[in-house]
C-alpha cells in the first residue's frame, strides 16, 4: 500500500517561526515534525510514499532525500500554483495506482494506522476518513455519522450554532484511486469543501473512522507548546530522539550537563548542547542542537531550536526561541513569547508576554520590548468573535492595534476601494475610528466618515453607495468593562462573511501587509448628508401625515447621545411631543415615567441603534416574543411585504399569523447576516429601531389603537426559554451526545439542534456563539409538558458536559 504525505504548508499561524522554513519543517523536539509521519507510515509498513510540496519545497527535498535514510521511498510532486488538499493529490495521480492513505506532514499522531485501513476495506469504502473527538471543533470539519459509520453530515469550519459534534476530520484518509475520477487536473479543490460535499450528494460510500490516540494539529503557536509538553508527557506514542538518562530527561549524543546544573524532568536536551555549571532547565524544557546554557540562566516551559547562546542569569518562561539566536546576559523572556532566527537580544533586555520578534532582529540593552517587531503583538486563535473584534479599551483595542488591523484589512480590500466609517459619540471610539482610517489610508484606501451615527445608518449607506465595506466603533458596556466593539460590513451592508473574516485574521498573523507608494494613499471625505438621507427615506416609507395628525406622546431614553439623534429627529418630523428621561433611568423607572406623563408609549433603544423595546401605554414593558410577534404583524398588515426572516426559536403561531396577514415567514439563523440576507434588504424590522418605530407609530395611527390594543390582537406566545452554563471546551461533545440522542427523532440543524416531538412542539438547543452558554427554547401544545422537555435537556447539557 501507498501514502501520501501532505507537505505543502505555509504555517502562517505559526510566523515567525514558519519565516525561513516550511511548516512539515518545524521541528518537535529536535526533528521535523512531518519525520514523525514518516515514522509512523513506516511502523505500519507503508514505505512508498509520495509527498505533496509548495511552500520552500527544497527544504524538504534536501533533509529527507529519497528516503533511504529514514527506511522509505520517498517520490516529490511539486504544485506549480496552490491546487487545495484533493488538487495536489490529483497532482501525484500516476504514482496513485492503488489504494493509500493520506496524512499530514505537518500535524502529530499515533493513530493505529492498520486499523483504519483494515476498516476502510471491511466497510468497501471509497473514502474513509480519521475522525476525533476535540474541545473546539470550530476550526476543523465536524463529521456526523450514522450507526452503520456513514458519514451522514459534514461541515467545515462552523459556528456554533452549526456544530453538531465534537468529532471532527483529522486530516487523514484511506483512498480508492476511483477517486481521481472525480477531480480535475489543475483545478484547485478541497477535500472538505469541494470533493466530500460532492461524493456525498452522489451518495458514494463515505465512512468515519473513529481513532483511538493521539492527534495533534499544529495550528497555532500554543498548540506548538503544547504538543510538545505532550510528548514529553508521553501522552503521544512516538520515539523521542537521545538517551533517557533518569525518569524523563532524554539528552542528545555528545551533549554536555556540567556538575552544579539543575535539570528538572520532563526535559529534553539536542545533541551537542552544553549545560553550564550552575544552569538550571526547568521542567517542559526543549533544548535544542548545538545550544550553551550559561551559569545562572533558567529555563521553564520553554522551547529552544538550534545553535542558540543563552547568556549568564537569563530567565526564560515559556518562550520559543529559533535557530542561531544569541541572548546576552540578564535578559528576560516571558510567557508565549517568541524569537526569530539569527536575532540578537542584548543585556539587560525584557521580552514582554505575547510579544513576537521576527528574524535578524537586533534589540539593544536595557529596551523593554512591549509590541512585536515587526508588528503583531497578541498570539490568540482569532479575531473574530460573534459579530465583530471587541477588546477592552486601551488595553486590548488600542491606536497601534487598529492601525495594523486595518493594514490586515487593506491588504484583504482592494486598492483605491472606498470604505464607509461611522461610530458612536464617544471620544475614544472616534480616536480608534480615525486610527483605522489612517491605516486604510497607508494601504491606498480611502474612507469616507458619516460622523456620529448608529449602525442602521452604515448598513443604509453601503446599501445605496458604491462603496466596498463599512466599520462601525462603539462601546459596548459588557459587565460594566469598557470594552469597544467593532463591527465589519460589506458593499450590501451585511455583515461580512466568515470567510472573509479568515481572510482579515490571515493577514494579521502574517503580518504581510500591502503599503501603497507614498503619492497613492487613501483619501479621507466626511459625508454629512448620510443621516438626512436615511430620515427621508425612512418617512418615504410610511404614511407621514397620518403620523403627524396623530401628536402621539412618547417617552425616549436615548440620553441625549448626538450618535443617535436620528429617532429624536424623525418623531419631530412627525409631529411627535418627545419627553427623554433623566440620564440612567432603569426601566422599572422608566414605565411609572411613561405612566406619570400619559404617554402613549416608551421606548428603549440599544447601544448600537437596532433593538427595540416598547413600554405600552399603561407602563408595560413588552416582551421579547410579543415583540417578535409585533413585529410580524407589522411586516404583513398593510400588504408592503410578501415575506419575512424570522429566527429559529420563534414560536409557531407566527406562522399563523403571517398567513392569516397573507404573508410568509421563512425561519433563518438568528444573526443579522443571514435574516437580512432572507430579506433582500438592511431595513429589517429586528435590527433597525428607528425603522420598526416608525412602522408601529404608522400602525397606531392608521388603526386609531394604543400599544395594548395591538398587542391584544396577537396570538399567544408561550415559548420557554431556559439558559445552561457549559465550558467551551464542552460544548462539541454535548452536541455530538445531544445528536446521538436524537438520531431517531425529527430533527433540524440550521441553527443549533431543533428536535421536533411527535406529540407536537418542539426544543431547541443553541450554543451561544461567544459565552459558555446554552440556551434551550420549547414550545408544546401542553406547557407543563414542554417545561418538563425543556428541563430533561437541561439536565442533559449538565451531565454531557462532565462526560470524557
């Protein structure tokens, strides 16, 4: 039987040690890890390997030769132009005669290689893939399989809200050579996006094989670390290079540990190296090839490639450092920090936490080295998180941080594109906002500032100018922590897609960022014209004069924020008597307020200028589901809307009601990107409040009702809704085991699990995108026996959480 190895990486994730090497390069514990590949094909006798190369291919070619060294035989095919995971494949196809495995050379198992094959041919299969249970699925395929091992569902990369499991593609498969059939030569493909989707909608045999072991991918600079502390754990089955001197300290040939020197187990120290008298390696250490250790300096959790000088009384804490750098005496070096090849660090210099150097960097003595250089400072997963970047203010959101994040996201837009602007009226966000500015600006951008404004407003203009993307900055008061969120729209005023997202993080990690020449900078123009615009288009909407016949009374807390001065403005152009509340006035408050001055209604705005809420005419706060169902009436009453998106937990009396109103509810993901998308249109009645305000004041004033009165004219909503505290690192196995439990019954996944009983109602279970929370929403005929559903999920999301 044949292999392939998959040996194209960049490791962009993983800069600045992927600067100078290849990825299936990066070496783990003292080799390459993609050797480590080879070893395993070879314990289970598959030597005739092909492997796949790009990314700095004579690296590879050059360390592992024919193969003849490390026991194999080893053929390269090399991709002119990136083909994707199935299209480099395609590219060794004359070698592919029969059936082989494909596996990573940039990822570290010890997966039981014989027993997935032996399945793949028990099973006749023309695909079977690897599959493992993680903590976090989001950045892998998840897999779900039926009792017979089929793969029955699969999805790359989700949400959430989309995971179905905690069992995910590891990258590795056993191959038929039918499978070349279904790919074309020189046609870029993915295995997870292009070639699975497309067997699986023929109905062609795809298995899942669950493996037993150890499986690592080596995506990020911490699960580099940590990998490594695994195998000297011995939590992977692998060999590890030296001699095991005491329990847990492996040393290298001719490597030298002076008298006096401390070495604390687990630790591992390349041949060559020299430990001075009076050192001391801390536990989880990698010492590397050909490295001096000097008297005093101290090691912990740390990671040193090759060639590297450490000077006397250094510490080190759980830093890596790469090839030939040199540390001069006194420097510190913390946690997750990293250093590239051939730097010089100086005496006395302190590296703090997070911070990235890149390669032949010098850094003089004495310096305090706060940011990376160049650039990226922060080693976290992502970016993106819900619907936007948040951070604490001028903590973790800062000038430099967004000048470099809108480097990432000009590199990503094209040059000379214009990118619409806006924020709240605070003064740091504005300071932010123009940050981000400048730095579109050095990347050729030019931007156009709406002032001061709410989100509708943003959505309204790239909805109706020819403009690429919009950024809106804001507070959002998170548990009283400043934070600042920022939001990315594109031309239609949506929420940018998660691919692009990706697209932005990539960008930021590799830190390669367009600049453009000095004399084709960005431009920067202020609209002032886009609020009055958005205001005559909102009253074009409805019947203004009836409104303004009307003199209604309303009570507003919008504090007097000029950001949102667009409601303020519309009900005095419909001759609406305004009444704003004192500053921080709660909402019990509020409704003896709208009572005390005999308003016809009240009405609280979210920070952002998308959420409404009504207090109706007697101090009653509406609520969430009469709110939704409000709103559904008036999508349909006076027959200006033939659909509308509603989210998946909406009860099914809307249903109802929209065909009673001769309209259509279609049920969507509940984020603002795919309602809006449902709609055709950002003027939605759920994420624009100065457009539902006006919409239920035209109601009133047409039908001559109050708030209670319309409200009396909807159905009953009875959905429960309860909220579970999960781990993050829990919730793919409780939705794999929620999904087990649910394979015999009527299921939905578009947005979390929705179970529909037999009996009539339903439950669904829906994984917060950002908290470690579960909500689970039920609806029955019966509400005693919903409640009771509803609780035996409860219960089920608690046990499957402590499950291993």
């Amino acid at each position: 039987m044949k292999a392939v190895i998959m040996a194209g990486g960049k490791g962009s994730r993983l800069r600045p040690l992927t600067c100078n090497v290849p990825k299936p390069m990066v070496p783990l514990i003292h080799k390459p890890v993609m050797e480590y590949s080879i070893e395993l094909l070879k314990k289970h006798g598959i030597t005739d390997i092909a492997v796949t190369l790009q990314y700095l291919p004579e690296q590879i070619r050059e360390y592992f030769g024919d193969g003849s060294r490390f026991g194999v035989n080893l053929h390269y095919f090399e991709e002119t132009t990136p083909l994707g995971t199935a299209g480099s494949i395609k590219n060794a196809e004359s070698f592919l005669d029969e059936r082989f495995i494909v596996i990573s050379g940039d990822a570290l198992t010890d997966f039981d290689l014989s027993a997935g094959i032996d399945y793949h041919e028990k099973k006749d299969a023309l695909v079977s893939i690897f599959m493992k249970q993680v903590d976090s699925p989001l950045e892998f395929g998840v897999i779900m399989t039926n009792e017979n091992g089929e793969i029955i569902r699969f999805l790359e990369k989700p949400s959430w809200s989309e995971v179905f499991s905690d069992t995910v593609n590891t990258g590795i498969y056993v191959l038929e050579p039918e499978i070349f059939s279904y790919l074309e030569e020189g046609v870029q493909t993915d295995f997870s996006k292009d070639l699975f989707p497309l067997l699986m909608k023929e109905n062609k045999r795809l298995f899942g094989y669950q493996a037993d072991g150890y499986w690592s991918d080596i995506g990020n600079l911490q699960q580099y670390r940590q990998t490594q502390y695994d195998m000297l754990n011995r939590k992977v089955t692998v060999s590890l290079p030296g001699t095991e001197i005491e329990p847990g300290v492996w040393v290298g040939e001719h490597a030298i540990i002076e008298k006096g020197a401390k070495v604390e187990a687990p630790v591992s120290i390349g041949p060559g190296s020299f430990i001075r008298k009076g050192a001391q390696i801390g536990e989880h250490s990698i010492v590397g090839r050909n490295n001096v250790i000097s008297s005093g300096a101290s090691l912990k959790r740390s990671v040193l490639w090759s060639d590297i000088y450490v000077g006397d009384r250094t510490e080190l804490r759980g830093t890596t450092i790469c090839n030939g750098t040199r540390l001069e005496e006194d420097t510190s070096l913390y946690e997750h920090s990293v250093i590239g090849d051939h730097c010089t660090i100086d005496k006395k210099v302190t590296v703090k936490p997070e911070v990235k150097v890149w390669p032949n960097k010098e850094v003089e003595e004495s310096s305090i080295v706060h940011t990376s250089i160049v650039w990226g400072r922060k080693a976290s997963k992502t970016l993106f998180s819900g619907r936007g970047i948040s951070g604490l203010a001028n903590v973790e959101i800062t000038p430099d941080f967004m000048a470099r994040l809108a480097s990432a996201c000009g590199s990503v837009l094209g040059q000379g594109c214009k990118v619409c602007v806006s924020s709240d009226s605070s003064e740091f966000t504005q300071l932010m906002k123009q940050s981000f500015m400048h730095g579109l600006h050095s990347a050729g951008i030019s931007t156009v500032d709406i002032g001061p404004s709410v989100t509708p407003l943003l959505r309204f203009v790239l909805e109706h100018e020819e403009m690429k993307a919009g950024v809106y900055f804001r507070f959002a008061n998170r548990q009283n922590e400043k934070q600042v969120q920022i939001e990315f729209f594109d031309q239609k005023g949506l929420h940018i897609h998660p691919d692009i997202q990706r697209k932005i993080e990539n960008a930021y990690w590799q830190e390669d960022y367009r600049r453009a020449a000095f004399d084709y900078i960005g431009k920067s123009e202020v609209d002032v014209t886009a609020e009055d615009k958005y205001i005559r288009e909102l009253l074009n909407k409805i019947r203004k004069h009836t409104v303004q016949q009307a003199g209604f009374r309303i009570v507003i807390d919008y504090n007097l924020q000029p950001y949102m001065n667009v409601i303020p403005r519309l009900l005095k152009a419909l001759n609406c008597e305004v009444f704003t509340v004192p500053y921080r006035m709660n909402t019990s408050e509020m409704t003896q307020f709208v009572r005390a001055v005999d308003a016809d209604l009240g009405v609280l705005l979210g920070e952002s200028g998308e959420f409404l809420k009504l207090i109706d005419e007697h101090g009653q706060l509406v609520d969430d589901h009469i709110m939704l169902a409000l709103y559904v009436l008036l999508q349909f009453y006076d027959g200006k809307h033939d659909h509308m998106a509603i989210p998946v937990h909406a009860s099914d009396e809307l249903d109802e009601l929209a065909e009673r109103l001769h309209g259509k509810v279609i049920r969507s993901k509940a984020d603002p990107r795919s309602m809006m998308e449902t709609e055709g249109t950002t003027l939605s009645l759920l994420f624009d409040c100065q457009y539902a305000l006006i919409h239920m004041l035209e109601m009133m004033a047409l039908q001559k009702s109050t708030v209670a009165e319309i409200i009396a004219q909807l159905p009953t909503i009875q959905v429960l809704r309860e909220s579970v505290s999960c781990p993050k690192q829990a919730k793919g196995q409780v939705m794999r085991k929620l999904i087990q439990d649910s394979r015999d019954e009527n299921v939905e996944l578009l947005d979390g699990i929705k179970v529909n009983h037999p009996e009539g109602g339903w439950t669904l279970i829906l994984p917060d995108h950002e908290e470690p929370v579960f909500t689970v929403y039920s609806q029955g005929n019966d509400l005693a026996v919903a409640r009771q559903v509803s609780m035996n999920y409860v219960n089920k999301i608690r046990k499957y959480q402590q499950v291993t």
